[in-house]
C-alpha cells in the first residue's frame, strides 16, 4: 500500500487539517490509518486475521478509500476497539443529484480518484457496523475533481449493546 495520497492539493490539506484535529482529541492507544503500519493491521483482520490488538481510537483521514469494502473496512476497525472506543473518520463522501451517476462515472479515471474508493455513504456503513455517530461535519472542498468535492468527518462510538457483536463478527469480515 503506498503511502502517498494522489488526491489534488486543496483536497488533501483539509483532510489533514480534519485529521489533525481527531487526533488531538484520540484518548489513548490510537491506530492511526494513515501510517502503513495501521492499514497493515487493518488489513490483517478484514482478511480474518485476530485482533489481537485493541485501541481506544481509530483515526482514518481518507485512508478508507483504499479498502474496496467500507462496511467490512469498518466492521474490522471496530473489532480492534476497546469497549466504548471511538472511530474518526474524514472522507469523500456521495454526493445526492441528478446527474451523480453519470459524473461519478466520468470522473473515475481521474488519477486523483483512478484505483480508490469514493462517492460511499461513510455515516450510513458507520451506522451499519453498530457505531453511533456523535459530531457529524459535512466540509465542502475547492476542487473540480467531483467525487472529492465534499467530505464528511464523523466521529462515532461503539453501541455499547452492540459493542460484542462488532467483535464477535470481526472473523467474518472478507
């Protein structure tokens, strides 16, 4: 996995920007998904491996776009959390008009976009692996690259009646 983002400039500041800003906030253990050592670990468990580590947070700042499954991407970072862990998370999210299929369409070989995986609805699969979203940020962004034109930075926590099933569901992640 390579570490570099190949998202235009003005988009890759404000993810950083969001990004920072979650890890200021990150209590204890932190698995950071923009090292390569996080995704690595992320990796691990959607291909069924253990989770034997466990983290308070876990920080992604467009680092989800290279997982082609989002709620399986999801459902492995909770099942690395401890009890009441939180997921902060700040992507390209879809984007709801007329013409989105269409544009997304077009823009797809863009090498900004060419090889990730954007235009997803990031709070709808959060919600789906049993996360409640707490701060939910919609950031518009300066850019032509349609699909990266608006972010969404969520911060969620385990449902706590939810909470053994994100973990109990971890090995059937694919």
């Amino acid at each position: 996995m390579e570490d570099r983002h190949p998202f235009p400039d003005a988009v890759q500041r404000e993810i950083e920007q969001h990004r920072l800003r979650a890890m200021g906030r990150a209590r204890g253990r932190v698995l950071d998904l923009g090292s390569p050592a996080g995704r690595v670990r992320l990796a691990a468990v959607i291909n069924g491996g253990d989770p034997t580590e466990r983290y308070d947070t876990v920080v992604s700042g467009g680092d989800l776009t290279r997982f082609p499954d989002l709620v399986g991407a999801l459902r492995a970072a909770v099942a690395m959390l401890v009890p009441g862990g939180q997921v902060e998370v700040v992507e390209p999210v879809n984007h709801v008009c007329r013409g989105h299929t269409l544009l997304a369409t077009l823009w797809s070989r863009h090498r900004a976009v060419a090889g990730r995986h954007v235009e997803r609805d990031v709070p709808a699969a959060m919600r789906a692996v049993g996360l409640t979203l707490g701060d939910l940020e919609r950031v518009d962004v300066p850019t032509v690259v349609w699909p990266l034109r608006q972010l969404v930075h969520v911060r969620a926590r385990i449902v706590p009646s939810m909470a053994s099933m994100g973990h109990e569901r971890a090995g059937a992640v694919a």
